[in-house]
C-alpha cells in the first residue's frame, strides 16, 4: 500500500488537512463492514503519526462514501484518549484499491 500524507504535527483537537467537496455523497449501508472499520482504525493510526497525542480507536460509528477515480469516504469514528474519555472524530479517507493507494484527507474532532 501507498500511504500519502505531508502536514505538519497537530495536537489531538486540532484539524488536520483539507476538507472535501461535497457532491454524490451517499451513507455508508453496512458501517460495521470490516472494510469500513479498518479505514476507521487506519485513519487513527496515521494521524497519530502526525498528531501530539494518544487516541485509541473503538469504532466506526457512521459514515458517507463517494465514487471518484477509488472512493472517498468520510467517518464519524468513536475514539477514547490516554485518560479514557471518549472523543468522536471526523476522518476524511480516499482509497483506491486498484493501485492499493490510501490517504488520509483530513482528520478533526466532530461537533
């Protein structure tokens, strides 16, 4: 797999990257996919890369995908931080699997 990524570190509430332009969107029909929950933990796991700070991932919560050359997904995953409060983040992930690319796009805390 090909991980691309270039922001500089952030700490656990920041956003991080760019946000995507919404446009034939459609809800994810089956969130507790294994596939889906994957992206979900993958997507904590390369912002840690980059971040200041300890999440776990406990889930996928909810999320939106959307067809383009691969797929964009956007997730409402459920984390928990080094003291064990629990926290919902937005991650922004586009994923081809012909070519085994995966980016994280964006990565904030949800409202």
């Amino acid at each position: 797999m090909v991980y691309a990524i270039a922001t500089p570190v952030t700490g656990c509430g920041e956003s991080y990257g760019t946000t995507s332009i919404e446009g034939g969107w459609e809800l994810i029909p089956n969130i507790n996919d294994q596939h889906i929950q994957d992206l979900g933990r993958w997507a904590i796991l390369e912002f840690l890369k980059h971040a200041n700070c300890v999440l776990k991932f406990n889930k996928v919560l909810s999320g939106k995908e959307q067809v383009v050359s691969g797929m964009n997904y956007e997730l409402i995953i459920d984390a928990s931080d080094a003291s064990g409060k629990l926290g919902t983040y937005k991650a922004e992930v586009y994923e081809q699997e012909r070519t085994k690319t995966r980016k994280l796009v964006s990565f904030s805390k949800a409202n």
